[in-house]
C-alpha cells in the first residue's frame, strides 16, 4: 500500500480528534474522561501512522539499505 494511501485516513483522524477537543472545550458532556480518552487515541495513533508511512517511503527509495524482514 502506498504511503499515500495512509496519510489521508491519517489526516481525516487527526482533524476528527482536533473536532473532538473543540467540542469538548465547548460543551462538556456527561462521559467527559472516555471522550478524553477517544481524543487522545485520536491525536496520537496518526503521528505514528505518518512516521510509518516515512519509514516505507525510505525503504522503498533506497531497498539496499533495508533489513531482510523489510525485502
């Protein structure tokens, strides 16, 4: 799968948990620790995807420096 393929669901969850702290900075809702708990999934698994994706342009720019699990 292209790196490309990545960074767009990547970007649309980042901006969801963006919406999601918006929305809990204007409205406080009952469950306010798991909506807290769903933004920080939210914010944080993306920048993993994006240095995944990196990590895979790399590889696949220069393979000779690749490990063999990665070939």
């Amino acid at each position: 799968m292209p790196a490309r393929a990545v960074r767009w669901p990547a970007g649309v969850f980042l901006l969801g948990g963006a919406g999601r702290l918006l929305s809990l900075a204007v409205s406080r809702p009952a469950a306010m620790l798991f909506q807290l708990a769903l933004a920080a999934i939210e914010l944080a698994l993306p920048l993993v995807f994006f240095r995944l994706a990196d990590a895979e342009e790399r590889t696949r720019r220069n393979p000779g420096n690749a490990t063999p699990a990665e070939r």
